[in-house]
C-alpha cells in the first residue's frame, strides 16, 4: 500500500508527539499525580494513537480506491483495508 511521503512525516510528528505524552505520563507517575489527572492523559494519548492509525488507513484506503488493481496485487484490496479499520473501531 502506497503511502505519500507527507502522510508518513504528518505520522512520524504526530508519533512523537504521543511519545512525549507518554514521557508526561511516567512523569506524573512518579510525582504521584492524583490517579484523574494521569488518567485524564492517559485517555488524551490513547485517542492520539488511534488517530494515527485512522490517518494511516484513510491514507492506505484512498491509495486503494485509487488503483484497486495495484493495491490487490500488493496484498492490499480493499476488503483487507476495511478489516485493518474495522480493527481499529
């Protein structure tokens, strides 16, 4: 599945960015935060990280929808680009 080089650095920035709330989080931790501040981030990273991987297959989708016949050939058809996001719901 072909994925555009400005999707990929839009993914890498955002995956640093969950990386440094992940960093926040241990931090919190071991500060001994009260549990519904670092739950709060908690939450915050885990949506970030889903976003990620919405962004990736609506990437992956459109590039199928584009060319299906390459995509299949590539071990991509659509239907396993549904079950991927399907994966991520």
């Amino acid at each position: 599945m072909e994925i555009n080089d400005d999707v990929i650095d839009d993914l890498q920035r955002r995956l640093r960015r969950v990386e440094g709330q992940v960093r926040g989080i241990q931090g919190m931790l071991a500060e001994k935060r009260e549990c519904r501040d670092v739950v709060t981030q908690v939450a915050a990273a885990s949506r970030a990280l889903e976003q990620v991987g919405f962004r990736l297959l609506a990437a992956g989708l459109t590039s199928c929808l584009e060319d299906p016949e390459s995509s299949a050939a590539q071990g991509y058809p659509v239907s396993e680009v549904e079950r991927l996001f399907l994966k991520l719901a």
